[in-house]
C-alpha cells in the first residue's frame, strides 16, 4: 500500500511539473485549456480514472488499515487483559514466592536453632559417652581387681586349707606327745613312788651302820633321777605352752606397710595401688590389687600419706567395702603437696579396705623409689 501511494504521489508530480514548463526567455505560459485536443482529454480521463481508482484503492486500503486497527486495538485489548491478568498471576505468584521465601528463612532459622542444640546435645552426648567410657574403663578396672581378689582369695584358702591341715597335724602330733608325755609323767610317778616305799621298807628293815651308806647313795641316785624326770616333765609343760603362745600370736597379729616406688601423671580413677610391700603379716593386704581384706574380726587402724604430683590437685579416700569413710587432700596451691589422714575401723572376717581415687581428686600422684606414697594398717 505504501509503494502505491509514493507512485500516485511520483505521477502527480510529475504531470504538474509538464504542466508547467519553464521558456527560455525566464517567461512561464500556463495550460491553455482551448488548445486541448482530444487526445490530451483522453489523457485526462485516463488520469481521473486512475485517481478514481487510486482513491478506491487508498479507501479501501484505509478502510482494511482501519480494520487491522481495530482488530489490532482488539488486540491489544486482549493482550492488555491478557498482560494485567499475568500481572495479576505474576504479583499473586511472586507474593506467594515471598511468603514462601519468608517461610523457607523461618524455617531456615529454626533449623540452625534446632541444628545448634542437636550440636550441643551430641556435645553433651560426647561427653555423656566419655564419662560413660571412663566409668566402664573404672568397672572394668575394679572388675580386674575384683577378679584378682577373688583369684587370690581363692589361692589363700586354698594355702589356708593347707596351713589348717599342717597345723592339725601338728596339734595332733602334740596332742600325741603331750599324751606321752603324761603317760611317762604318771609312769615316773608310780615308779619314784614304789621306789620311795621300797627305799622306807629298806630303810626300816635295815639298821645296820655298813649298809646305811650304800643306802644314801641309793637314795641320792633315785632323788636325782626324780629331779631330772620332774624337769622334764616341767620342760614339757613349758614346750606346749610355748606352743600354744605362738599359734595364737601368730593367728592374732595382723599388720601391713605397702607403698608405691614411681610416680603417675595420669592416674585419675579406682583403687590405688601399692604395689610395693614393705612388711605383712597376716595375709590382709594384697598388692596385686591394693586390697586389703581382714582375716578375723577386730579393730583395725589404717594409715594413708600421699603426695600430690607438682601442682596437680590430689583428693583420695579409705573406703571400706566400697563406702567412704575419710578423705585426704594434697592441695595444688604449691608442689608436692603433702595430704594424710588416719581412721580406726572395726572389721569383720572379709571386709575390704582400700584407698579410692576422689572423682574430683585431681590426676597423678608423686612417690620414689623409696617410697613417698604409703598405705598401712595394723589390727590393735
């Protein structure tokens, strides 16, 4: 459409520029209307024509542009309608978007929250397991001793048997002996008895100076031979006394002295052990597993002196059976702190004493090879 017009608009031009033609004496002449001919009248008609048609055509392509207009505004229309329902969708998906986006930080927040004390809960379960582990590496540890003591106990009844058995023997060999002994005592009796009744028969029988010399020195002899059955008899008393004494010395003295001859930096749990025995007697203490287990009813004292390593903080206690029953402290304020105490206990066959780690005693303790840190007990 656009081609058409600028070729109506070229022709125009073009019949009003021969229309108007210039002379060469600068003179213009315009059209004179009589001196067209017939031909020049065709031309015209032509050219009205053509403009009839070209203005047909330009109406009709206005009106078709019109239409294109209006199906265009239409349209736009529709696009419009179409755009602002998009806007409308858009802004309610982007609004949708934002409380998402705002919901989706919410929870990011609380999942930091909830992922901070999960943290620390596997903080705390951290440190739950390690205690756990220390208090099963302790069970342990006295499960050890436990079963030490028990293997011990078992190999010192086993010897105590033995000791009985020995001991029974021996009661019955002089059981045996002292029942010798007796049957001679009374023997040596009846005879120095018949002797004296002899010897007052022949001294009544017989008063005769010569004989009476011969019958002194008799006499004499049977009076040395009585003294030296009578100190028999007397140090035979005296053997099964002596005897007698020392069995039950030897079952009623119960006394130990244990210590420990190296220092430990790290130890913070259980039983301490004194490994080193410096003197026993009665079979109480046990150094295997720093136990000590009373083998008859008495009153005990025990005696604990340990000595904190450098600055470390030192805490124990004497436990009996497992309760506490004094506590010792070598404090951290300066090195090689000093902590003892002393306790007096009164036992029954079989229960246990021990020196027990404190659970806030601090770590390590500090000892020689003459021993610093010492345990002892005596039954009084």
């Amino acid at each position: 459409m656009k081609s058409t017009i600028i070729i109506t608009i070229v022709f125009v031009t073009m019949v009003h520029t021969k229309a108007q033609s210039p002379l060469k004496d600068n003179n213009s002449t315009g059209l004179d209307l009589n001196s067209i001919n017939a031909e020049n009248v065709d031309i015209v008609r032509q050219l009205l024509n053509q403009e009839t048609i070209i203005r047909m055509t330009l109406v009709k392509n206005v009106h078709t542009l019109m239409k294109d207009m209006l199906s265009l505004q239409e349209k736009l229309a529709e696009a419009e309608v179409e755009i602002s329902s998009l806007k409308k969708s858009t802004d309610s998906e982007l609004t949708d978007l934002k409380n998402e986006v705002m919901l989706l930080k919410l929870e990011n927040g609380l999942l930091r929250n909830i992922t901070n004390v999960h943290e620390e809960e596997l903080e705390n379960l951290n440190i739950k397991l390690e205690n756990v582990s220390n208090t099963l590496a302790d069970i342990k540890i006295e499960v050890r001793f436990s079963s030490l003591t028990l293997l011990n106990l078992n190999t010192r009844t086993f010897e105590m048997e033995k000791e009985i058995e020995e001991v029974a023997r021996s009661v019955g060999n002089v059981k045996v002996e002292l029942t010798d002994i007796d049957q001679k005592k009374s023997a040596a009796i009846s005879i120095l008895k018949k002797k004296r009744s002899f010897y007052l028969i022949i001294e009544n029988a017989l008063n005769v100076n010569s004989s009476m010399d011969n019958f002194q020195s008799a006499l004499r002899l049977s009076e040395m031979e009585q003294l030296k059955l009578s100190a028999a008899v007397s140090s035979l008393e005296l053997l099964r006394a002596n005897l007698t004494n020392h069995d039950h010395d030897q079952a009623t003295k119960v006394a130990f002295t244990a210590g420990v001859t190296s220092s430990n930096k790290s130890w913070r749990s259980g039983v301490l052990v004194f490994d080193k025995v410096i003197f026993s007697i009665g079979s109480g203490y046990n150094p295997s597993t720093g136990v000590f287990t009373a083998p008859i009813e008495g009153n005990y004292v025990f005696y604990v002196s340990a000595m904190e390593f450098s600055n470390h903080y030192l805490g124990v206690f004497i436990d009996k059976n497992g309760k506490h029953q004094v506590k010792l402290i070598g404090d951290s304020s300066a090195q090689f702190q000093t902590g003892t105490n002393m306790v007096i206990l009164s036992l029954n066959r079989g229960d246990a004493v021990w020196v027990n780690h404190n659970s806030k005693g601090g770590v390590g303790y500090y000892s020689e090879s003459i021993p610093v840190t010492t345990f002892s007990g005596f039954l009084i």
